[in-house]
C-alpha cells in the first residue's frame, strides 16, 4: 500500500475544473496526470483509479471546487507518479497523457503508451532501470491468412520482421507473441482481424487500430533509408535488404513508423537496425502452455515477474533471477520466452552456464565485483543518441569501461574445461567493445573532474577550457 501522507493541497481553481470538463472524451484505458512542478495530481475516475488500485484508500480522495461543481482528486508525488505510471503503463497496459500549465491554461505535453515509452522514459525511469523489453507490434493478414509482422524496440532500436502462413485460430501468430511479448499491437479495422483479436485479447494486449492506408509498403524503403544503421561496406540502399521482399511485414512497419512517429525526431535517423525473426528457432508456445509451465506473468501479476522478494518466485523467470544487471534480467525474460531447438546452441549456453556453477570464484569474483558496477548501456547509449545525458551519465558510463578490462582478465584466468567457448562467446565480444569505446574512455577522463565526481559533484576540469582555468584562479 502506497503512504499517502504529506500530500500538497490542490489549488481550489475554478477555472481548471472548467478546462478538465471541456476536455475530449477518453477511454478509460487512458488516464491524465497534471504535472504542477512539485507533484502531480489525477483526476475523476482516474483519481478513483489511483486511490483504488495503487493508494488501496479512499481518503487520498479530495473535492476540488465547490457546490455542483466538483472534481475528485488525488495527489502524487514524483516517486508516487513514477510508480503509478509505471504500473499503468507496463502492468495494466493503459495509455497516460501528461498535462502542464496553471489555472486554465494547460496543454498536452507528452503522451505515452505500453509499447511506446519514448517520451516518458525519462520520468517514470529517471530512479530504476527499465528490466523488461518494451515494444509494438504490427501485423496485416494477406490472403490465404499470410500474416505480415513487424516489431519495433523504440528502446533497443531494433525493427523485427516476419512473414508466415497461419491456420484459422492463428497459432503461429500466438507463438511470435510469446516469444516477442509485446506490450501493444497495431492492426487495421476489418472482420478479418477479429479471430486475431481472440489471441490479442487472451494475452490481454492493448490493441490500437490504425487506418488501412497505414499499412501500405509504398513509402518503406524511403523510410528505411533515413532510419537504418548500415554496416560498413554495405550498400546504403534499403531497397537491397531481403527483408523488403516481405510485402505484408514492410506493409505494417510502415504503420508503425508512422503510429510511433520516429520520423518527427531526427535523433532515431541511421540508429536502427533490420532483421529478420525467425520464430521456428525456438520452441512453440502459447499463452496456456506458457502459464502452465508458469515462465512468466501476464497482467496482474506481471509486475513480479522478475523479482523474488514478494515472498515465494511464482514463476521460472522469478526463480532464476538472481542478475546483476538491468540488462541481464531482460536478457534472462527472452530467454525463458525463447526456448532453443538448436542442439548445439543450447550445448554451448549449457557449457557456459557449467563453467559458472563449478568455478564458485569465478563466479562470485564477476557478479560481486564487476557487474555490480557495470550501467545499463542500453539505456545511457539512447541518452547519448538523443543528446540528454549529463555529466552524471557520462560518469556511470566511464565506471563501466573501466571495469571491461579487469572483467576480460578474470575471464580470462579460466583454463579449465569449457575455456574455448567463454573465449568465442564472452571474452572476444568484450574486447571488441573495449577497443571501440576507447577514444570515449578517454574523452570522459579529459573533460570530467574525475576525483569531484567520485564525491558526487560532476563538474568540467578546470585545465579543460583556458576561461575556466582563469575563472579558477579568480575563484
């Protein structure tokens, strides 16, 4: 139960009340929080919401206005806005819009939904790290129930495609939504998508329906060119990727495109990659399967599927989690949804998992002393790609690079069995990140005032720049 106590009092506006009532109509998978500097506050049934399934009391309920004009509210603090928005977002899957302004003059700022997180991700994540993957999913039924997908990572900035032939009860298509677990899925309207909706429906996915015209492939190359990142030596041409081939899945990647509007934010230009997913690679599983053999969560329960501290795991994902890292835990979740066919991949996981459980120092030495400092590189690199990481940032960063180096040299300390594979699968791809990221090392170590920052202050040094020496010394 969320503490309710050292609440603000809401201004008793009039005029806001008027505004809120002139408001459009939303459904009520949306809710609308008011961003008034120190706190934010909620409103109606979505105040009755708040005090109902996050505060579990009704007394956080106050009247704002008087006589027949009256508004329920609540008040949330910044860590309680974080938390309910998180739980609104990924756990119940509802869509939030976020207001700012004064009396009666307030105005939409940003806007967010399960598989989009984009414009909030700095709000509602500014004191955790996001553990599991967030993304949208898009697909168009052709003929003879060919269904075309396509599966955007706004946060890892990846774009997933697949085109298959599907039965009646779209089995394959539950399948890729289990291994993919997307948090939202955009369809067009038509009596066609509605046996697919059963499937949405059992996963208890936020379903959005986009236009037809939407999910059209005319415009996907040109799209593809400003977005993707291509390797070196690659022909720049999207036109020349095999993935284009794939009408109906290039069809519902333009959609989504469009419905995440990436193309509004210069920032996402040549930072995204394209591949094919192959979901026959892993086994087949539906919703019943997979809650039958508990791997993970769904709705309610979804907000523990990660975690072990509520008393007993109550789920694999739960059990086994004991990561260090942000980005090991999502890594852990596409696992366990992602059950390998391939012999010989599954040896070689099987192998590098052995080599952990029978060397205890080994084991211990990289969990307590390295991945306990490493960052989530994922969520600095996007920081850094959208020009909105600091100082602080840039630090946290540095402290990871600095550790890949003593990591791969304690990798490299085992001899024994297996030793070939930790070479191939963990101690080649560090050294390759390690040698990549050395100018940035060194940048930070140039600019940053390293012996201010270990003491929580994240300043420019001084012999950086000649005006700030001038300015030191005048200090």
């Amino acid at each position: 139960m969320a503490s309710s106590a050292n609440v603000p009092e809401i201004p008793q506006d009039q005029g806001f009340i008027s505004f809120y009532g002139n408001l459009p109509e939303k459904h009520a998978t949306t809710l609308r929080f008011f961003d008034r500097g120190e706190y934010f506050t909620l409103h109606g049934q979505d105040a009755l919401l708040a005090s109902r399934d996050y505060f579990k009391t009704h007394s956080v309920v106050k009247m704002l206005g008087y006589g027949v004009k009256k508004l329920e509210s609540v008040v949330l603090n910044k860590s309680h806005f974080e938390n309910f928005a998180r739980e609104v977002l990924l756990v119940k899957h509802y869509c939030i819009e976020i207001y700012s302004g004064s009396k009666s003059d307030w105005s939409l700022q940003y806007q967010a939904s399960p598989g989009n997180l984009t414009q909030v991700e700095d709000l509602i994540f500014g004191s955790t790290d996001i553990t599991s993957q967030v993304g949208i999913l898009a697909f168009k039924i052709g003929t003879e129930n060919q269904v075309g997908c396509s599966y955007i990572d706004t946060y890892a900035r990846k774009f997933l495609v697949a085109q298959f032939a599907d039965n009646d009860a779209f089995s394959n298509l539950e399948s890729l939504i289990v291994q993919l677990s997307p948090k939202e899925v955009l369809i067009p309207p038509g009596d066609a998508y509605v046996p697919a909706k059963v499937v949405l429906n059992r996963h208890g996915l936020l379903v959005n329906e986009s236009k037809k015209a939407e999910f059209s492939s005319a415009e996907t190359v040109r799209l593809l060119n400003r977005l993707l990142r291509f390797k070196k030596g690659q022909q720049e041409s999207a036109a020349a990727l095999p993935e284009v081939d794939l009408e109906h899945s290039m069809a519902a990647l333009a959609a989504l495109v469009k419905h995440l509007d990436l193309m509004a934010d210069e920032t996402n230009f040549g930072q995204y990659t394209l591949l094919s997913f192959d979901f026959t690679q892993y086994m087949r599983l539906d919703s019943a399967a997979s809650a039958a053999l508990h791997l993970t969560s769904y709705g309610s329960e979804s907000s523990i599927m990660l975690t072990a501290k509520s008393g007993a795991p109550r789920t694999i994902a739960a059990l086994l989690n004991k990561c260090r890292t942000s980005g090991g835990q999502r890594l852990l979740a596409q696992w366990i949804k992602q059950p390998l066919t391939d012999k010989n991949r599954i040896e070689r996981r099987l192998d590098i998992v052995e080599t952990f459980v029978n060397n205890v120092q080994l084991r211990q030495t990289i969990t307590e002393d390295h991945l306990r400092r490493m960052p989530d590189y994922q969520r600095l690199a996007k920081k850094l790609q959208k020009a909105k990481a600091n100082l602080q940032d840039l630090f946290k960063l540095y402290l990871g690079l600095v550790r890949l180096p003593v990591l791969v040299d304690c990798l490299l300390e085992h001899e024994g069995e297996h030793s070939a594979v930790i070479l191939a699968v963990l101690i080649q791809p560090l050294r390759n990140a390690n040698e990549k990221l050395v100018k940035l090392k060194e940048l930070v170590e140039t600019t940053i005032d390293l012996k201010q920052a270990d003491q929580g202050e994240f300043i420019i040094k001084a012999d950086f720049d000649d005006q700030l020496g001038a300015k030191k010394r005048i200090g």
